[in-house]
C-alpha cells in the first residue's frame, strides 16, 4: 500500500509540474439593484500574488490593456457610461518607455446598465485581458448576469475560459462568492506612493521658485516685503502680514484645483480621459508654444485688465483681506511669466493617474516655491540688499524658459499623435526637434542669437556660461537618439522605440544587400535577426538549410519577452546561435489582424479564433499545452522538441546551456 500510495503521489506531483495551462486569475461576478431598471454589473477578479492584470487605460505601445464588452442590447438594455475599474497601481517601464497601469491581488469592474426590455432575464460579457508575472498569459472571462427581482444581490460563479482553452467544457474558476472584505483597490505600496507625492511637490516646489526669477515677479520682491514692514508699527506685525500674504499665493494656487475635486467626484475616470484625449492634448501643444513665442518676445499675454484693476481695488480695504487681495493681484499682474508655469504643472499632473490629488500636491508645493521668496526675507529683512539688482539677466532667464516651454510643448503633440496613430511624429523626429531647440538655446546662451528685449551683451557672465555649456552638453547627448540610443536621461519624454521610422534607427545596418538575401516570407526583427512570423513558413525553410527550428510565442505588448530580447538575446555567445545556428520563428500571440475567411473556425470550446493571435495562442495551448509569454521551444526536422520548452529566463548563461542542450541533440 505504501509503494501504491507513493507511486500515486509521484504521479500527481508529476501532472502538476507539467500542467502547463496556468490561470492566475479568479472572477465572481454580481449584480447590483440601484433601481427598478438600472442595475450595476460587477465583475470582480481576484488575482494571484506576484501577478499584474492591465488597466483598460494602459497607454498606446504599452501592454495589452483590458477590454470589457457585453452582448448586443438588441433594443433590451443600454449601457450607462464608460466601464468603471477600481483604482490601478502606475509604474514606468524602459522596456515600453510609457507608463503601464496595473492591478495587483485584485480587480474590479464595473458597468452601469439601463434596463429597456422588462422581460429580459439576463446579460452577457466578457472581459479579455493580459496577465504578467515572469510570463504574460491573455485571458478571457466569461460572464452572465442573472437580473434580479426584489432587489436582492445576485452573486455568481464566473466560468473564466483561457483563450483557446482545449478541455471539453469550460471549469468553473470559483464556486462561491468572495465574502471576505479586500478592498477594491489595488494599492501602491505605501512608501512608494509617499516617495512619488513628495518627489511630485519638491519638483512642482523647485517650479515656483524658479517663476520668481522673472520679470514680472523678481521686482516685486523687495517692494512687497519692504511695503509691508514699513507700514506696520510693530516690526512682529509687518513679518506676520509678510507671512499671511505668501500664505495666500500658496491657498490660491491651491483654489485653482478644488473644481477638479468635484469634476472626480461626478466622474473617476475624468483624469485618465482627460490625459489621453488627443483634443485636450493638441490644446496643451498650442498653449504651450504660444506661451514660448511670447517668452521670446513676440507679445506679451496678460489677464484682463478689468480683473486686475478689481483686484488692486479690493487689496485697498486693509487688514487681511486686503493682503489676500494683493496676493491675487500678483498672480493675475504676473500671468504672463508665471502662466506657463502653471500650466506645465496642470499638463503633466493631469497626464499622471493620481487625479484630483496629485494636482493639488503639485499646486500647493508650486504655490509655496512662489511665496518661499516673500516670507524668507519677511523674517530675514536684513538680507534684502543682498539680492541681485534687476535688469537684463531677468529677461535671459524669461527666454530660456521660452526654450524649455517650447521642447515640452512637443511632448503633448506627440500624446496626441500616438493616440490617434497617426504617425506624423516619430522618434526620431521628436528628437531632432529637441535638437533644434536645444541647441538654438546653446546658441543663445552663447551671445549668437539675440531676443527683441535683451540687452545688449557685452560679456558672458560666468553663470551663463556654465549653462550654456549644460544646453551644448545636453544637445550633444541627444544625437545619438537619432540611431537608437534609449536616452535614458529623458526616456519619460519621446514616442518609444517601436514608434519610429525604423525600429533599428537610421544607422540601421541592414543593407539592401541583406535585403536581397531575405528569405521568402522572413522579416528583420530585434537585433537584425531574420525571423518567420508564418509556422509553416518557417518549417519549410528550416528543411531546406536543415537547421533545427526556436519557436518564440512573443506578443507586441509583451513586457518580459522585450527583457529576454534586449538582456539575453543581445549577448554575444547568444546572439551568434540565434543568427547562424536556428531559424527563428516568431509567433504573436497578441496580434490583433484578421485571419483570412477560410481560416476562421471555432474550437472545441465554442471559441471563435478569427485573428491570427489567437491562431498563435490556440497553436501554443493545443501543442505545447501553455499560455504563457514569453515560451522557447526547439524542435528538430520531425517537428519533435529537442529538449524542454524555457519561458523567461533572465539569467545569460542557463539560456545559453539550454540552446546548446537542445541544439546539441539535433540530428
């Protein structure tokens, strides 16, 4: 008995090590009764520890965001509004180079829905995602919501079918409703949210300060501070007024952004609209140029002068109203040098997935950059006579920030054209624009190019030289951009690499000559290495050089098989086995092109494969029995493997060894 019940267990822990098809995720939905015809369809998964499940507002050329569809309402039901999700966990990634938004432990969507048919008993969707940890899988929840009567929850079981799944019917994820009391929310750790809000409001901190070296602000510096000591008895009660006035820059920075707060309120998701709207995009690219035009002095952009002269008579009425009266009125009188200021901070606060919040934070640390100069010599008088003399320079800094404003302004334009895939805008001309604009502010720190207000130059101070230098240096940094260098310093900023003319960069060293010799039905990808994306394709031609045969299930949006490829696949013992000693056939798991008519067909689970990802995704699952990303398989000939399928493997040398291993028993 024992050696039968140790067999057994073998046996067991034999089929789950090779029980391929993993299904990291569980879904249970409900309905939710808000009145006799509107109800809130709920769908809820609960997501395995160190797994990641996409938002449905992952930006464009990142990883594969969530899509939630519902069967047509054929005149019984309309969707109310957008799908709602529970808040999602932003992280930058350089394999992308765009933000990616994520779920962690848990996921909940949300979709408001108006009942028009009172006979209807119930709804059907679904919910197609990716799923990542070492290796990306992209699933597919089924779900049916029974309508419930005297408003009573409904809460049901989810069938959640993998994408070409090949058993016979569907299992069921979970049997019961999840009862305990997660929250909604997939968190941020909280020290490193508290490390992006405080980086967020020193950055915004170092923004307002930098606005007092202007012309419109700078002057009013010592004239303010000295108005208010000489003009109080007591000289506690002059630093006191000196005080509460920079205490009003701050709370009216942060006024601004209340409205924001309530327009969150009406709609959660309004932040994630508002920053990849392509409208609200080009409108930030235009305000942002006008106000460089007019920083380099074309004209000057001023607020009404009916609104500045109420607010110049209002601060005559004394006491604190009359000092939070004059802090208004040097925001409005000071518009025209501190306003693209503030409007890079609502720009790239809006474009963040903080909301409402991160634009507060990002106000209030603006707000006190702007007041810090009035209180500190309000309490340190003394150090007034100290302060640099008005005069040119001012003007100097005034256009340099007319560059900057003018580089950043390129940023909402190339948002915009990447949302709307036009491709106008590529990589590298983003970053010839950079170029062009840096360099033109090289030259103007330098003494060459002169603005219709500068003074005249006589001499580089030694200030203005070092920046121009830091402007020159910086130019020369971006060149290499050009060719394909990631620019890491300002990653954040231009399209990503797969959003360019040439993914190799223009110092491409794919010749016409390599192009002669492309074999029929192969393409270049990542590291000029010639791969099939045809399984056919590439069995035929591996017969015909008799080389064995590396099968990379990949997808586009696929974080980890972009890691192998830059980490792994660019080592040199690596690279040279992947070019001369295999063909290389790539297969897309997440390529969303139809598949012609005649290969359409549904599988054994009622799955209608109508793309060719879910060809690819149905091949892997059917033949290797796994659905994850990134998998290597080498096979020989016959079409038999070599050796083990790998999936990541970020580690050079056990992906060496392996390729060796299976190259090894080729015959």
């Amino acid at each position: 008995m024992n050696k039968i019940a140790l067999s057994l267990l073998l046996f067991l822990a034999f089929a789950t090590s090779n029980a391929q098809i993993l299904k990291p995720v569980k879904w249970t939905s409900k309905v939710e009764k808000i009145s006799d015809t509107e109800f809130n369809l709920v769908m809820e998964g609960r997501i395995e520890d160190e797994w990641h499940v996409y938002s449905q507002f992952t930006p464009a050329d990142g990883p594969l965001p969530a899509v939630v569809t519902f069967e047509s309402a054929k005149g019984n039901y309309e969707l109310v509004g957008k799908t709602k999700e529970s808040p999602y966990i932003k992280k930058y990634s350089d394999i992308f180079e765009v933000d990616e938004y994520y779920f962690e432990h848990k996921v909940t969507f949300t979709q408001k829905v108006k009942i028009t048919n009172p006979k209807l008993a119930f709804i059907k969707g679904k919910v197609n995602y990716q799923v990542c940890k070492q290796a990306c899988i992209d699933d597919e929840a089924q779900f049916k919501f029974e309508l419930p009567n005297k408003g009573q929850f409904i809460e049901e079981p989810v069938t959640d079918i993998v994408a070409g799944d090949t058993a016979k019917a569907p299992a069921p994820i979970d049997t019961t409703t999840v009862k305990d009391k997660t929250p909604d929310i997939a968190e941020t750790p909280k020290k490193e949210t508290d490390k992006g809000l405080w980086t967020i409001f020193i950055l915004s901190l170092l923004g307002g300060i930098a606005a007092t070296f202007t012309p419109c602000v700078y002057p009013m510096i010592p004239m303010t501070v000295s108005f208010f000591l000489k003009q109080s008895k007591k000289a506690s009660r002059g630093r006191f007024n000196a005080i509460f006035y920079g205490a009003c820059i701050v709370f009216i920075c942060f006024a601004i952004t209340l409205p924001f707060h309530v327009f969150e309120g009406i709609s959660r998701d309004i932040f994630s609209e508002i920053s990849t709207n392509v409208y609200i995009n080009i409108f930030f690219f235009l305000i942002f140029t006008i106000f460089a035009i007019s920083f380099f002095g074309a004209f000057e952009i001023t607020m009404p002068t009916a609104l500045s002269n109420k607010a110049d008579k209002a601060s005559n009425r004394g006491g604190l109203i009359g000092i939070f009266f004059m802090a208004l009125t040097l925001i409005i009188v000071s518009f025209s040098c501190i306003g693209p200021a503030l409007g890079f901070v609502f720009g790239t606060s809006l474009n963040s997935d903080g909301g409402a919040t991160i634009l507060s934070i990002a106000m209030l640390g603006f707000g006190f950059g702007l007041a810090m100069p009035f209180m500190f010599f309000a309490l340190a008088p003394t150090l007034l006579g100290n302060m640099p003399k008005s005069g040119g320079w001012l003007n100097t800094v005034k256009v340099v920030f007319g560059f900057i404003e003018l580089a950043l302004a390129f940023k909402f334009l190339s948002n915009a054209d990447i949302g709307m895939d036009l491709h106008w805008l590529h990589r590298e001309l983003f970053i010839a624009i950079w170029i062009a604009i840096f360099a033109g502010l090289s030259l103007y720190l330098f003494g060459k190019i002169t603005m219709p207000h500068d003074s005249q130059l006589t001499h580089i101070s030694v200030g203005r030289l070092l920046l121009a230098i830091a402007s020159l240096t910086f130019t020369i940094y971006l060149i290499p951009g050009l060719w394909g260098s990631p620019l890491k310093l300002i990653s954040a900023f231009p399209p990503p690499m797969t959003y360019s003319e040439s993914p190799q960069g223009f110092g491409s060293r794919v010749s016409s000559e390599s192009n002669t010799a492309l074999p029929e039905g192969a393409e270049f990808t990542v590291h000029n290495l010639i791969s099939f994306t045809d399984y056919k394709t590439g069995i035929a031609y591996a017969k015909k050089v008799n080389k064995p045969i590396m099968i990379d299930f990949t997808g586009k949006q696929c974080v980890n098989c972009r890691l192998m490829e830059n980490n792994v696949w660019s080592d040199e013992k690596v690279l040279e086995i992947l070019k001369n000693d295999v063909v290389l056939i790539s297969l897309y798991g997440d390529d969303k092109k139809e598949l012609p008519q005649a290969e359409q067909y549904v599988n054994k689970d009622g799955k209608e494969i109508n793309t060719i990802g879910k060809k690819w995704s149905e091949f892997q699952i059917t033949r290797f029995n796994n659905n994850s990303r990134p998998l290597y398989v080498l096979l020989d000939l016959n079409e038999k493997e070599l050796n083990t399928p790998v999936a990541y493997t970020p580690d050079i040398g056990e992906y060496l060894a392996w390729l060796k291993d299976g190259i090894s028993k080729f015959r």
